[in-house]
C-alpha cells in the first residue's frame, strides 16, 4: 500500500517523508507520542513556544542545511549562551575570558594560559574523565565547572567515567559567550512544531501507536520501513539492552512573574543540586513580552526499558553491543534501514540530523 514506512515523526523521519512526497512517493508516517516532532515538539503556553523535551538551538555550517531548514520555518536572531549556577556564584560556558576572570581575576589571555598551565597535571595517560579533566583545565576548573554537573548527567563518580567522554574542552581565550562556533544559528520564531508541521504537510500520520506492538501488521504495509526508534527495540533486545541516559523534565508556569532567571539556560554545576538545569524558555525568543513565564527543571536519569532515551552511552561495550544489531539488521532487515540518533546509536546534533536524512533521501529517491 505504501512506499516507505517511517516510524518515529522527528527531525530524521518528517525530513525523508516530505523528500519521499516530494518524488510522488507514498508514505505513512507512525508516532507513539500524541504528537509529531520527536524531540524538537515545540508545545505554545501563555504565548510562549515551549521546548518540551529539552532546550534546542539550531546551528549549522552547512549553507544546504540551513537553506532546508528555512523553508519550513522563519528563523529568529537567538545566540545561545550559558551560564552556570556554582553555589550562587556565576560563571560563563563555554569558558573563555569571562570565566577565567571570575575565577581567577584575571584580564588578559596571556595571564588566563598561564594560570590553567600552572594547574594541568602531565598526565600521559588519563585514567578516567577526572584525571582527563585536571590534565586539561586544572583542578579549579573542574572543581567549579565540571565535577558536580558531569556526575549528576551520568549517574556516577568522574573517576569511575572514561576519559573519552571529555577528549577535549572548549576554552576561548576571548571574551565571547556564544556557546556554538556556527556560521548560522537561530530558533524558529512559532517554534519547531511548525517545521515538523510543514515537513510532514499531505502526509498520512497515525499518532498513539507503537509500531513495535503491530509490527507484522505494519510490515506487510510497505516495500520499505524508515525505522528511527532504538535499533534494539526493533529486534525486541534479544541480543540484551543498549544503555542510555534519559531525562525528566519538571514544567513550571509562573504567573507571578515574567522573569524567572534573566536567561535561557543556567547549568547547576554544583553536587547537591539534584536537576542539572533550568530552562527559562522566553528567552530563546529575543525580546518577548509575556505576563507570566514557563521554566523547566531539568533531571538526568538512568535508562530503563520504557523511559524515553536520549543519550547513547558511547563505550567499548555498548558500541560492541550495537555492531551485534547491524549484524542482526544486514541478516534479518533487508527492507529496513535505521536512521537517526537512536536507529544509529550515536548522538547527532539538529543539523547533522537533516543533512543524514537528506543524504538517505538523495540515494533512495
């Protein structure tokens, strides 16, 4: 009945299904969620576009990308910084000479490269993201910046985490707060809803449904399925689980106020905070009046079957583990193709997302 079946309505899928409309072909487009968009759904509370799942700046190099994306959506001037919240004392991310200052009073780049070189240790070979992080920045760094907020986000000590995490880290010897070296960035104005909206525009939609429960019946619908859910799920975890970190988001709407915290995103970087940010989500869109405003506190969880998964865990393990699912996909699958961050169990950016789909949708169609 259908060309393609795309499972899953985020970023990755609504950008092949509108390529695949766009080459005549049919399409039927599954979401378990009550909403299309995946992670980017944008939800409008009190005027405001809210970021349901997570704060998402779009940032790109890529002039095809950007030029895509801009056809579904008008794009606003926002230039995302962060700032962290240290036990009430302030600090900009990425560092930079802001941060150093802060830190340490210093002014100057030169003063700020001799004050980190006087703390690194000479490790040659890190042991664990501790060791990696003081053989980088130093220990007040680390102590401030990267310890509290680096363990709440994993679920355990730096000095049980691998160094690879952290191979390397941003430090800018400028006064610059952008958080992203990207020629083209922004949000869009109505929020991403309205992208996903436009992208999946004339196509055929079941929301509420999870297609692994009916996946024979869902099968024998389509030459070919477009699957961007856990490439473990399709196959039932029958090799064992993929592990991942999950998120759980706590929505505040405040009326009592239309300024929470004065910016879009503070980090706590501190241990006994238990979320690891708050999202005051206003101000991604530059000079918004609003009576009342909506925050959200953001906890980093570890996963469990059934808990939405956000962040592949990356090691020698898991990654052994995932090659055993593209073995099982190449003998099993031949009509289906994984695609997107869980499908590929790696962590895209926004950008990178459209341009696989893209790429996906230039050797299919």
């Amino acid at each position: 009945m259908y060309n393609y079946l795309i499972v899953g309505s985020g970023l990755f899928g609504s950008v092949f299904a509108h390529e695949a409309l766009k080459h005549s072909k049919s399409v039927l487009v599954v979401e378990k969620r009550p909403h299309a968009g995946g992670n980017v759904y944008t939800e409008n509370i009190d005027g405001i576009h809210v970021h349901s799942y997570g704060a998402h700046i779009f940032h790109t190099n890529n002039k095809r990308v950007w030029d895509y994306v801009n056809n579904f959506a008008a794009f606003n001037r926002y230039t995302h910084s962060v700032l962290a919240n240290y036990n009430g004392e302030i600090y900009s991310l990425p560092f930079n000479m802001y941060t150093f200052n802060k830190i340490w009073g210093v002014n100057t780049p030169d003063q700020a490269r001799a004050k980190i070189e006087s703390q690194r240790t000479n490790i040659t070979n890190p042991q664990n993201l501790e060791e990696q992080a003081i053989n980088l920045v130093g220990p007040d760094i680390y102590e401030k910046l990267i310890k509290g907020y680096t363990q709440k986000q994993w679920g355990r000590p730096c000095n049980e985490l691998p160094a690879f995490i952290i191979k390397r880290l941003p430090v800018r010897f400028i006064y610059d707060n952008n958080y992203f070296n990207a020629l083209y960035q922004g949000i869009p104005i109505n929020g991403y809803t309205e992208i996903i909206n436009n992208l999946l525009e004339g196509c055929e939609i079941i929301l509420n449904c999870d297609y692994c429960q009916h996946k024979a019946r869902f099968n024998s619908l389509a030459e070919k399925i477009i699957f961007t859910g856990p490439i473990d799920s399709y196959f039932d975890y029958k090799l064992g689980a993929l592990e991942y970190r999950t998120s759980r988001f706590e929505q505040e709407i405040l009326t009592h106020t239309n300024n929470f915290q004065g910016h879009s995103v503070i980090n706590y970087t501190d241990s006994n905070t238990p979320y690891t940010r708050i999202i005051e989500h206003k101000h991604f869109y530059p000079g918004l009046e609003t009576n009342s405003t909506v925050i959200t506190r953001e906890f980093s969880t570890e996963w469990k079957p059934g808990d939405e998964p956000y962040y592949p865990v990356n090691d020698e393990k898991n990654n052994a583990l995932y090659k055993s699912y593209c073995g099982l996909a190449r003998e099993q699958a031949n009509n289906i193709i994984f695609g997107g961050r869980l499908g590929e169990y790696k962590y895209y950016d926004m950008d990178q997302i459209v341009l696989k789909a893209l790429e996906l949708a230039d050797k299919e169609l």
